[in-house]
C-alpha cells in the first residue's frame, strides 16, 4: 500500500504559518490571563470575608490561596 501526501509550498505558506502562529498565541494569552484574573477576584472575595464566613466554609484565612489554587497546586 503507497501513500502519498501533496504539499503545496508558496511564498504564503511560510507567511501564512507565521500569522496563524502569532494569533494562537495570542489567543492562549488571552486564555491564561483571564483565568488568573478570575482566580485573584477569587482571592480578593474571600479575604473580604469575615473570619466567622470563612469558618462556615470550614476555611481559614491563610489557606485561602491553596483553596483557590488546590488544582495548580501539587502538595
């Protein structure tokens, strides 16, 4: 059994390849930073909490950052 690919090289392709390159990274910039974001307004909203609504959530105030970083976090 043979296979056989074709490949079409042109002055665009290599072009081509360099944008299409730029705008995947950009868009998996986009991607981690709005995570990050999300996860220190995590942070943010439990600090303001009292110490009394943090017990409710069975949390203590120096354990808030393993709380919210528990699936990054490999302890």
């Amino acid at each position: 059994m043979a296979y056989v690919t074709q490949s079409l090289s042109t002055p665009f392709s290599s072009i081509w390849a360099g944008i299409s390159g730029f705008f995947a990274n950009v868009g998996r910039a986009m991607i981690v930073s709005s995570s990050a974001e999300a996860r220190l307004r995590k942070v943010e909203f439990l600090n303001a909490k009292s110490d009394e609504e943090l017990a409710a959530l069975n949390l203590r105030r120096e354990d808030i950052p393993a709380f919210v970083f528990r699936d990054l976090m490999h302890i």
